[in-house]
C-alpha cells in the first residue's frame, strides 16, 4: 500500500497528521489510530504522534470503494 508514497522523494511526499486522516476519511481520530496500529494505512512515528502520508491514505480509500449495484 505505502509502496507508491515510497517511491517519492520524501521532500515530495505529504505528511498528514492523525487529526488530518481522520478529517479526510470523515472518521474519528481513534478510527485513523486504529488503521495505523493495524498496519492498514503505513506510518512514521515522529515523537509521540504519527503522521500519516497523503497518498497513502486515498490508495487505501480507492481501493476500500465498495461499489453500489444497480438492479
């Protein structure tokens, strides 16, 4: 998943805060805390807090989608 952030030179690469993802993905902090302690959305810890890059977090949105059939 955090395979294509890597490949950016990290001055690239859009950091987001817990806060942040949570904002984005419209769910609680814990939620986004709860995706970066499982492994679901990669991380770098940076002091106490996390932080979380952008394009990680809409990679694992996109591939999250659930699409709607129609009958």
């Amino acid at each position: 998943m955090g395979a294509k952030a890597s490949k950016r030179p990290l001055n690239e690469v859009v950091f987001l805060t817990v806060a942040e993802v949570a904002a984005v993905m419209r769910v609680s902090k814990m939620t986004a805390y709860r995706l970066v302690h499982s492994g679901h959305l990669p991380a770098i810890r940076v002091g106490r807090s996390f932080r979380v890059p952008e394009a990680a977090v809409h990679e694992y949105l996109r591939e999250s989608f659930v699409g709607v059939e129609t009958a």
